[in-house]
C-alpha cells in the first residue's frame, strides 16, 4: 500500500496507477488485459467508519483493466456474468447506475444510451436501471472538477448496487446513491477515454482510453453471507468478539457497537499499513496518519474501559489467524507493539494534560458544562478528544454540548477548504 506516487498517504484504490507502474518496469508487455488484487486503505474515510454497514478504513479491491478501446456492452455482460453467474447474487435484488449527463468542466456531455442500452439487453429488472447525473456516475481523476493545472483523465461509470430490503428505505423515491443504506455498491467500471486539458474547462479524446472494473471483496462477503454489516465477516468478526471479551459487563453492546467497529477496522489498518512499510509515528504525511491510528483506536479502547496494552496482542494475534500464513506475521505483530505502545504513552500524557485543563474550565464555568467552543478549544489545542471529553462530562453529571461543537468543527473545515 505504499507508492512512490502517493508519498503522503497510502494506496487508496486498485488503481491505473499501480498497473502503469508494473507495466513500465517490464520488459515485455503481454496483451491488454490486466488483473489487480489491492489492499486499499483510505484515511479520508476515517470518519465513516463504525456509522454504517459498510465503509472500512482498510478494504480489499480485486481490479480489471482493459487497455484499447472495450465495448461498453461487453463490459456490462461481464459486470452481469459476475454478479449472477459467478458470485451468484440475487437479479432481483441488483441495480444499476449509469451516466444521465451533465455538465463537466465548461462542457456538457449527452446521457450514456449505449451503457443503458447495455443494461436493457441483461435480464436485470428494467425498472432498476437507473440514469445519475456528474456527482454519481461521471469520474474526474484526482481533484475536484473545477480545479486545473494538469491534464485529468475521465469518462462515465456505471455501477452495480444491493438492494438490502424495501424496509431499509428512507423514503418512496429512495433509489441507488441515497445514503440511507438500503442499496449497497458492490462494483463499477469506468469508461476513461476524455481528459479535462490544463485549463480545466475542455475535454479531448484520451490516447489510449481503458476500461477499469472494480468489486469490493467485504461487501461481496456481507451480501453473500446474508449479514447486516462487513464487521461481522469472518476477518473482522473475531476482532469484535475479541472487544468484547474484554470489556466490563456494564457496557451495552448499543453503546459500544461504534467503537468496536472503530478499533476493529483501525487496527487491522495498523497491521497491514505497518507490515507494508508504514513509518513510525510522527507529525507529517504516512507518520501522521499511523499516530492518528493509534490514537483513536486508544480513545476508543478507554472510553469502553479496556487498557490498550492489555488487549493489544491478544487483537493483534486475531488479525494475524485471518490472513494466509506467511514467515512476517510475528515480526509484524512485534512492529505494530513498538509504534503503538511508545505512541499510547505518549497520548496518556496528553490526555492528563487535558484533564486538568478540562478541570480548570469547569472551574471558571462555576460548575457549568463546557461549552462547544470549549470542547474544541480542548481537542485542538490540547489534543483530548471529544468523545473523552463527553466521557468526563458524562461521569460528572453534565451534559456534553454536541451539536454547538460540531457546529463551530464544521466551520473550520469550510474556512479551511476557503483557503
């Protein structure tokens, strides 16, 4: 998961870019077909994960690409092939997406009939095809549409969801892209033959346009095996049991149900993050994101009164049993204990910090809760979490000021994306 082309972060998808990077230092290139099988890990989703069924830090994505121009159709009878035929997934329950039009850079593209058409000629209900517009269906390499200075390859995609139940629904016109979690993707491909030019507002035929097809190896899990979230798959379920042999008996299993996904998913993040080559933790780039790691599975970990250290090799010897068996599995274990124990130390010390700063606030508050601005003021200046801070509150009898806190986090990051 570590490429020199991401320096700062870690491989975030199975990509073109790793494919290109194997192709450039082969010397023989054999046809145009191509298979990838990627763990991926994405720090930007941190935040979602434990809030649903689905999103996980860490994932595996298996990866086709196609180089030359590919048939839209062809790729849809195979999408079709592998969800029916193959994985064997209910047609009943499966829908698709496809690229409505829309507008991209200054230019607006017509709706995808050919990848519709595609989808009407599978034995896919009719009714579950469904035409999204440029935020769902149309795919702008790296940055945001109406950002420019370098060429950006694009084109429409098309993707393949679940339908978990009717009873999901938030609403009579919920359909594939609500949020509400009903309807699970599970594959797309990408039809990239456009690039947006340096400008950022024309497109131009892509050289050598290809086609990429993905799937999401848990959420295939979680389909097939007919349960209600990836936590519960047989490589992240022991990790939740393992949490939960551990936690004091007081703690509802409603209560803790976001923090065990948490420190689930975190901590197989550390594990393949770290036997990849991530760095120790430290203050910039992967090293910063390791350190953010190791402090959230902590807070995690305190806040349903269980010792980091006292867990961490029995969750660590957990992860290990779901992998294949390989000659690295003791030495990663043992590297994992040495960047997060040093690190949990470290944070302990913050945290006392914090406390007393916390303590001082309550006192020129005479007595009164904190406020949300305080809550921030805490988190960002003296690095203590606001879900320890909502802890203390909580055991003292005060009520933690949520929604005035996210309120003033929510207007730091618009003041930072004004920047």
């Amino acid at each position: 998961m570590i490429d020199p082309s991401i320096p700062m972060s870690f491989v975030m998808s199975a990509g073109l870019v790793q494919v290109e990077n194997s192709l450039a230092k082969s010397t023989k290139r054999e046809g145009n077909r191509y298979v990838l099988v990627q763990e991926c890990f994405r720090h930007f989703d941190l935040e979602k994960v434990g809030t649903d069924d689905v999103h996980l830090s860490l994932f595996e994505m298996p990866g086709a690409f196609v180089f030359g121009p590919d048939g839209k159709s062809g790729t849809v009878k195979r999408m079709w092939a592998l969800a029916t035929s193959i994985l064997g997934l209910d047609k009943e329950n499966i829908w698709s997406t496809y690229f409505s039009g829309g507008k991209v850079a200054d230019e607006y593209l017509p709706e995808d009939t050919v990848t519709q058409k595609a989808w009407l000629e599978t034995d896919i209900p009719s009714d579950h095809i469904v035409g999204l517009g440029t935020e769902n269906n149309y795919w702008i390499q790296g940055r945001g549409i109406s950002d420019i200075g370098d060429l950006r390859k694009c084109g429409p995609n098309t993707e393949l969801f679940y339908d978990r139940g009717i009873d999901k629904k938030c609403n009579t016109n919920c359909i594939p892209g609500c949020k509400c979690g009903r309807f699970v993707e599970f594959s797309n491909s990408l039809f990239i033959n456009t690039e947006i030019k340096e400008n950022g507002k024309s497109l131009q035929p892509l050289g050598n346009p290809f086609t990429e097809t993905v799937i999401g190896t848990e959420r295939i899990a979680m389909i097939n095996q007919g349960l209600q979230s990836v936590f519960e798959i047989d490589s992240i379920n022991p990790l939740i049991t393992t949490i939960r042999q551990f936690a004091p008996k007081t703690v509802s299993l409603e209560a803790s149900s976001i923090h065990e996904r948490v420190i689930a998913d975190h901590l197989r993040g550390l594990y393949f993050l770290i036997a990849d080559g991530a760095p120790p933790p430290g203050k910039d780039g992967r090293a910063r994101i390791i350190k953010m790691l190791i402090r959230r599975v902590a807070t995690r970990l305190i806040v349903l009164g269980i010792d980091p250290k006292i867990i961490l090799s029995e969750m660590l010897n957990c992860i290990s049993l779901t992998i294949p068996e390989n000659a690295q599995k003791e030495k990663t274990k043992e590297k994992v204990i040495s960047f997060f124990l040093p690190e949990y130390e470290r944070f302990s010390k913050t945290i006392k910090r914090g406390e007393l700063k916390l303590t001082q606030l309550l006192i020129e508050n005479n007595g009164k809760t904190l406020s949300g601005l305080q809550i921030a003021c805490l988190e960002k200046q003296w690095g203590m979490p606001s879900l320890l801070v909502a802890m203390i509150l909580n055991k003292l009898g005060l009520s933690f000021e949520e929604d005035e806190y996210k309120s003033i986090e929510a207007k730091e990051i618009s003041a930072l994306g004004d920047r």
